[in-house]
C-alpha cells in the first residue's frame, strides 16, 4: 500500500460549489471508465479482478470545509492517500 500510483492535481475553484453536480459528474466518468470501478478481492489466497456495476462503483464526494492557512496539510494528506 503506498501513493506510488496516485496523480495528485489542485484544481481553485471559486463561488458556491454545487455538491449535487459535481457528484453527478464524478458518477459519470465512473460509468464510463471501468479501470475506476475495479477491484481485486481475494479469492481462495489469491487476487481476482472483479469489475463494480456502475451503482455499486460510484465515488463517494467527500467535501472537506478548511481556510488559507490549512489547506496545504490537506492537499499533502490527500495526495499520500494508501490504496487498499
């Protein structure tokens, strides 16, 4: 488990964030790329590739309220997130 894969990128956005919305649209790209809905469970001691229905495989939106001051611990936590 390590962060070896993950692509880190800091998107500003300003004015009120429409959570609905951009749910809805991490939802979509999920529909549409499989490699996002996959998962490898173990299976009698060995991995298998098993690809999520679209409903089961939605990213869940995590907003996360913060200031200025910090934002640059949460945007180094997310980025060093560990896959499972």
């Amino acid at each position: 488990p390590s962060a070896t894969y993950n692509l880190p990128l800091a998107v500003r956005l300003s004015g009120r964030l429409d959570r609905e919305a951009m749910g809805a649209a991490l939802a979509d790209v999920a529909v549409r790329h499989e490699s996002l809905r996959t998962v490898f469970p173990e299976s009698e001691g060995r991995p298998r590739q098993l690809v999520l229905d679209p409903r089961r495989g939605r990213p869940e939106l995590v907003v996360t309220e913060t200031d200025e001051r910090e934002l640059p611990a949460l945007v180094e936590a997310a980025a060093g997130y560990a896959f499972d």
